[in-house]
C-alpha cells in the first residue's frame, strides 16, 4: 500500500495522523478509529511515513495550500475553507483543474502518488496562481 492510500484511509476514519510539531514526530490522534488492517499497514510503513510528513516541514505556504486543495479534493481531510472558496469562485477551482491536468501530462496518473515529482514550470506557474487566488479569497473572507 503506498503513504498516501494508508494516510489517507486514516484520515477518512476519522482519526489524525501528522507531525508534531513539538517533537517532530508522527502522532495520531483517534487511533481507535482506524481499522486494524489500516493500522498494520501504517506500522509496516512508518519509516516512508515518517519521510513523506518530514519532507513537507519546510515547504511554503503555497506548497502547503497546494497539498490541502488535492487531499480535500480526493476527500482525504475536509477542508471547508477551500471547499467554500471552489465553489465560489469557478474560476479557481478550473484552474486547480487545469494545473491537475498539467501534472497529468507530466505523468502523474495516481492520486497516491506524491504529485510533487511531477511539476515543472507550467504547473508551478499555475500553482503560484492557485495560491494568489486562495490568499486573496481568504482576505476578502477576513472582512466580512
């Protein structure tokens, strides 16, 4: 089972699996929800668990929004601000499609798959759109 499909089946349970920031650790909170098969799996992939969470402790802001515009897309971690925001603003969410799009081309077929290895110019370029947009709705959000 790849990282991704085992956090993901995590956070759909209703638990939490993150790094603490406190001790740079992977700690889940509810791990009574998570089925037991789950957890097995969890466990006999720590070690590429513990890499995928480390690999983002010093990712941007937009890095970041990024990553929670896919895993509320796929349903992983709900996330009503974006969910909100998409279906605000069309706009933002076709571009989120079409920089989806752009990663495809580059090779990115499975939403398992870490989406990072799969960037290059254009899909950056969209990102750093993505994320303006996210930002600017969020203020305007602020004000209200």
């Amino acid at each position: 089972m790849k990282v991704l499909q085992i956090l993901s089946l995590i956070w759909r349970s209703g638990a939490d699996i993150y790094l603490d920031e406190t001790d740079n650790r992977v700690a889940i909170k509810d791990q009574k929800l998570i089925p037991i098969e789950v957890m097995k799996a969890a466990e006999q992939n720590f070690q590429a668990i513990d890499e995928w969470f480390k690999s983002w402790k010093n990712a941007s802001s937009e890095k970041i929004t990024i990553m929670k515009m896919i895993h509320q897309f796929c349903g992983w971690q709900p996330n009503d601000k974006i969910e909100q925001w998409f279906c605000a603003e069309e706009d933002s969410l076709m571009l989120f499609i079409d920089w989806t799009i752009v990663l495809a081309e580059n090779g990115w077929k499975d939403p398992y798959d870490d989406y990072r290895q799969y960037e290059n110019d254009e899909s950056n370029k969209l990102a750093k759109e993505l994320y303006i947009n996210a930002v600017t709705y969020a203020k305007k959000g602020a004000g209200k």
